[in-house]
C-alpha cells in the first residue's frame, strides 16, 4: 500500500494528521527522547492495548525535534490492525529484523514477526523463526545512517522494500521510535540507550561450548570432559540437555542417570569446566510432582477463558505453562532456581519457549506450534490483561527476565550466563542467544554468518550458531570448515541432534581433530582481544562480530558482503568457503597465532586494519588459566606509521569490576625512522596490570614482514625495524 500523508500544520506542531486508503490517524505527540531520537505516537495509541516490553527504561521527552528531521512515519487502523510505513526517498542499504535467514542487505525481503519452532528453519520458508525484533537500519549512500523500532509485540509482518519499510500488526496501535545519526555506528549506540546493553559476561562464558541432545548420562559427560583435556583440544563448557531429567520435569535429576549431579558439577570443576543445564517453561502436569503442585498452589499458570488451566503437549506431555506476564509468577519461577543452581550449576539454558507446544491433535488436524491467540494471560505490575496474539512474542524475554533473576539472586557473588532460543528486541539484557535448530548442510553453514551479523545489528551482540549443523549428520569437510570461522563468532558451540552422529572435534578422524585443534587454539589466544569487545559492547551497544562494511561505510561495494566479517573493528575474518569476498581497502596484515595454521585449508584468514592493536594471550586449556604470561600485542600500523588499540582486564567473573576493580589499557604504536616505539597511553580502573601481565611480546607487521621484540608494559618496548 503506498501511503501518502497530508500535513495540514507544520511537522513540530504536536498534530500531524495522515490521509490513506486506510482509517485517517494522527499523530498525538512528536518529540524528542534523546540525542536525534524521535518518539512517534498516534492519536488513540493506548499502553494498555500495547503496552512496551523492549525498553530498557521508558523514553521520556527531552526537547523539540530537529529542525532539519525528515523521517516521518505513517500510521494506519484498519479492522483492529495497526500498520506504519516509513517511506525511503533515496537508495537506503536496509538491514535487521534480527533473526532472520536469508541476505545480510535486508532490501526486498518480508519475515513474520511470530516466534515458532521451526527446525531446519522449515516454517514458511524461514521467514517465520524463534525471536521478535521489530527494527531496521537504513544506511545512505553518504554512510550516514538511521534506525527505526516498531514498539509492539503483536504478530506482525516486517517489510522491508527499497522505497519503504512497513510494519504491519495484527493488534492495536503502537508508538514508533527513530535515530538517525551520522553513521551506523552512532546508530546502534542509539539502540542501546533505549533497549540497553548486554551484561558483561563471565570470561568462561566467551571459552568453547560442547553440548549434545543428549550426553545421556554422567559416565558420558565426563568422558567428554576426559577427552578435551586428555587430547589438549581448549574447551570450557558441557551442556546438558533435556535427557538429564526425571520424566522431563523440569528442576529434576534422572535417578539412574544422573544420580549424582553435584558429584558430576564437582568433577566437571576440577578439570576446569563449567556445567549448564537446559529449563524449559512446560511443566509436566503429574500432581505428585513438587514443582507443578507449587505452581498450583501459588496460582501461576496460564489459564484458559474458562478458567481451567491451560494444558499444552511438550517432552513429558501434558503440560501446563507459568504465566510469565504477573510478577508473581516470575517471582515464583525465579525462587525455583536456588536449590538447582546451589548444586553447582554455572548456567542456564531456556529453550522450547516461543512457548512450543507439540499440539498434532489440535481440533481439525490444524497444528498452532503453541497456545490458541485467544488464550488469556493476566498481567500485572505495568502489563495489562492480553490475549496470547498480544504476549506470545515476549513469552520468552519475560521468562529469561525472570530466570536471569532468580539465577542472580541464588549467586549474587557471581555473573549469570544464561542462553534462550526465544526472545524479544531489548531482551539481550536476559541472555544470550542461538540460531536455533539449524541442519547439518553447506548452506545453512553460509547462512550462519549473516544471521549472527544480523543479529548484532538488532543489538544482540552474544550469539552464534550451532556449529556442525544439529539436525542430520556432519561429515568431517563440513565441521571443519565450520569451526574454521565458528572459532571467531561470539557465541561459539557445538552441537548435535539425538540420533545424528557424533559431533564432536575428535569425532572425524586424526586430521579433523588437529584442523578443530588449531581453530579452538586461535580463539584461545585471542580471549583477551574478545573480552576486550564484549566489555565494550556492555557499554556501547556495539556487535562484537560486525559486517565488514562497518569499515568503510561510505563504501558502496561493501554493502551486502556476508561471507567475510569483522570481529570488532580491526581483526577480518574470511572463511575458507568465501569465494571471491568484498574486501574493505586500505591497510590489512595478515596475522597468524597457531603453528600450521597457513597450511591448513579449513582455517578461516585473519586480517589486522592498519592503525590497530590485538591484544592476544597464550594458548590456554580453558578460560580460567592465566592467558596473560606472556601478553602478546599484534600492530599494523597506518599509513602516518601509528596505531592504538586497547585491552580489558578484570577477575574474569563477579562484579568488582563495578567498584573499580579493573583496568583498560589503551595502547600506543608510533614509528620513528627505523623504529616502532610501543607504550601504554592511558589506563582506566583501579586494578592493578602488573599482577596480571609480567611481560610482553610484540609483533609489528609492516609490508607483508614481521618484526618482533619484548619487555613490559611499564617501560614500553621498541621494536627495531633494520
């Protein structure tokens, strides 16, 4: 629908009305929440009927909109469906709608705003998947750059064609948010200052994941955890998935198999691993079961219009769900968390909460994936009573709010981790996330880097996919080729669906293992670079893996590369499946950590940008090791000789770093005649660096050459260039 407003009054004045095909709106109020953000909200928009589960806090009105602000939005209402359309007067690159498949350069493209399980991403050709996020970024040919949240969670389709994105809801009215600034940088600070950032994570949490569907006992778990170590192969975490249950209750242990779980934590401790375990929101209805009998007695679960509960089809079958809605309830399900976690559980992992329901004996044979729309859900606090079409794209952000609470009030001394596979813009303050029920296939390898680039770009910077592929099977050239690039994503494991084969990095033979050997060991070294992102991340909203033209924005070539990417903003990763990838211009020195790593075909290129510095450790077995003995420092310097960078050092877990208990170096690079002199800048934080880096190894590379020296931070290094 092409959608012409006319504006009887000057676009500052608080009244603008807008002329459709559709039901005449107008805008009740335009003005500015911050600096070059504009709040929209229609005539009749009403925070009952949507109410705002993205923000971080409510936007308030801070002053009068730009005099050069052209962004309008229009607003439709049509037989009780809401709709607003941005219209695009110049060539715009468009991108978001976060978990989305198909191309990074979203133009031309539709997806359904409806969370769905949908293994293999099947469901209406993957333009329906796990989590909601209603915003787009637009970026002009000049590199400057905009973005736009539709602030709903109603089911609804996002359009995003070359002369406009439309949003168009199956509910009530909503108000609409847009930044534009002078690059898309800028921009995904101003998605942060709204949605917020994510919490800084445990280091652990940024070390190598194992998880498989399932390890099905505890004699299992640990011969996994044996095998890492006893092979040398860097790894930090195992998971367990549902098979560790009793029955598939949720809070249980299975007696015979996991008869032990604090015994199998415990172990798993020792050699320097960390446990999660899956929750998901159905609770088996069995009124001998402790949890369900809790939920009842405290009135928690969702409850049909009738008033009988709500009973849905999951793993252990009947099922009823909490309503996460009412502030009782999630302060029930968070107090569920204290004695599961006191047991010696790291993390969590919520899954199945879109919320899937298995309901094949639905009446007619017509199978909904999760509860009717017309389910009630009763609210509370600062939510309204709504139906499910209403609440069901923010089940999931409300669970993980509440289990992200229940997981920190059990261990307050420590940072939560906890992983959803549904979700909702703004919920990466919750958890971090994966791509789902992806299939063991070269395609959907390729896929997974533009749908965590993509990702990043809707301000969930931790996510990954799982490596190898979960469906199907993997052969040893598809794993390997995987991890090669796997290796440098945020969010980096593995997994395997029941009844595939084994996928782990000793699973396809001598070579394979050595080539996922090699990859692991690149990411190892490179923690101290990675945890420096993610710090900043946690202050700026800024994706940790990055598309590449966020190095030369203006560059028009750039705009729909989705083989390569960037870690940060000064290391290239180019996966060996890319052909022929679009690369920024300027200066790049290749960089390699790893001992054979040139040879090997499946490990993906590294790339430094000139003017930068990489902070890199040793090769460590797991993240609690100390990386830093030596510290390695990577320059590629520009082309006036000079280059910074910085690193981030903490405890590694807890919260001192809030009370000042770390440091941030900013490093300095500048060549002289026929040397590089190296030094420390500035530093930040109370902590002191010496008692974690002794001493320094620095590698200039200059023109295809490397150049090498040492010594230690505090008197700086020189590196001689003859």
């Amino acid at each position: 629908m092409n959608l012409k407003p006319v504006l009887f009054s000057i676009f500052f004045i608080s009244t603008v009305i807008l002329k459709s095909t559709s039901q005449e709106v107008s805008l009740k109020r335009t003005t500015s929440v911050g600096n070059r953000i504009v709040e929209f909200i229609p005539t009749g928009f009403d925070k009952n009927k949507t109410p705002s589960l993205i923000f971080a806090t409510e936007p308030k009105p801070k002053g009068k909109v730009p005099t050069d602000w052209s962004l309008i939005p229009e607003f439709t209402f049509n037989n009780s469906k809401a709709s607003a359309v941005l219209n695009l007067k110049e060539d715009i690159s468009l991108y978001g709608g976060g978990e989305v498949t198909g191309p990074l350069l979203r133009n031309g493209q539709a997806i359904k705003l409806w969370n769905t399980d949908t293994g293999a991403y099947s469901v209406e050709g993957g333009k329906r998947l796990y989590q909601t996020h209603p915003w787009v970024m637009g970026v002009r040919k000049d590199g400057s750059a905009f973005g736009i949240i539709f602030d709903s969670t109603w089911k609804a389709e996002l359009i995003t064609n070359s002369d406009q994105i439309i949003y168009n809801s199956e509910g009530a009215l909503f108000r609409v948010y847009i930044i534009d600034r002078k690059s898309p940088q800028e921009v995904m600070k101003g998605l942060s200052e709204l949605t917020g950032t994510i919490k800084l994570p445990p280091r652990w949490a940024l070390g190598y994941h194992q998880c498989r569907f399932s390890y099905d006992s505890e004699k299992r778990v640990m011969e996994i955890a044996d095998t890492f170590r006893e092979k040398k192969i860097p790894a930090d975490v195992v998971w367990m998935d549902i098979d560790y249950m009793q029955g598939y209750r949720v809070f249980t242990f299975d007696s015979i198999r996991f008869p032990n779980p604090k015994v199998l934590n415990n172990n798993l401790h020792k050699k320097g691993f960390k446990a999660i375990y899956m929750i998901d929101p159905g609770v088996k209805v069995d009124k001998e079961y402790s949890v369900y009998k809790s939920g009842t007695k405290n009135n928690v679960w969702v409850k049909k219009n009738n008033g009988e509960e709500y009973h849905g089809k999951v793993w252990p079958g009947d099922c009823a769900f909490p309503d996460f809605t009412n502030p009782k309830t999630r302060n029930w399900w968070s107090g569920l968390y204290k004695d599961f976690l006191n047991i010696g559980i790291d993390g969590v992992w919520n899954d199945m909460n879109e919320p899937a329901v298995n309901d094949n004996d639905f009446p007619e044979g017509k199978r909904l994936g999760t509860m009717p729309y017309d389910t009630p859900h009763k609210g509370g606090g600062n939510l309204p009573k709504g139906d499910h079409l209403l609440y069901h794209n923010a089940y999931g952000r409300l669970m993980v709010e509440a289990s992200y609470d229940g997981i920190l009030k059990t261990n307050p001394a420590k940072r939560p981790f906890l992983l959803t596979r549904s979700n909702l813009l703004g919920g990466q303050r919750y958890a971090a996330t994966w791509t789902g029920d992806n299939y063991a296939s070269v395609e959907h390898m390729k896929l997974s880097v533009p749908m965590s680039i993509t990702l990043g770009l809707s301000g969930q910077p931790f996510s990954g996919p799982d490596i190898g592929g979960f469906l199907g099977d993997t052969s040893g050239d598809l794993w390997a080729n995987w991890l090669g690039f796997g290796a440098f994503m945020p969010f980096a494991r593995g997994h395997a669906c029941a009844g595939t084969n084994d996928k782990e990095p000793w699973a396809f033979g001598p070579e394979i293992e050595k080539t996922s050997r090699i990859a692991l060991e690149r990411r190892y070294r490179l923690l101290p670079y990675l945890y420096t992102l993610f710090y900043q991340s946690s202050k700026t909203g800024m994706p940790v893996m990055a598309p590449v033209f966020f190095a030369d924005t203006k560059d028009s070539r750039l705009r729909a590369e989705e083989q390569a990417f960037l870690l940060g903003a000064n290391l290239l990763v180019i996966p060996a499946f890319a052909k022929d990838p679009i690369l920024p211009s300027g200066i790049w020195e290749e960089l390699n950590l790893i001992e054979g790593e040139k040879q090997d075909k499946y490990q993906a290129k590294l790339s430094i940008r000139g003017g930068s510095i990489i902070p890199a450790g040793k090769v460590i077995q797991n993240a609690g090791e100390n990386s830093f003995d030596p510290l390695s420092l990577f320059v590629c310097l520009d082309a006036s000789g000079k280059a910074n960078g910085e690193l981030y050092l903490d405890s590694g877990d807890g919260f001192g770093f809030e009370k000042g208990d770390y440091v941030l170096l900013t490093f300095n690079a500048e060549k002289k005649s026929d040397t590089v002199f190296v030094k420390i800048s500035k530093v930040e934080g109370k902590r002191n660096s010496d008692e974690d880096v002794k001493a320094v190894n620095v590698s200039v590379m200059l023109e295809g050459k490397i150049y090498t020296g040492s010594g230690t931070l505090k008197d700086g290094i020189t590196i001689d260039l003859k």
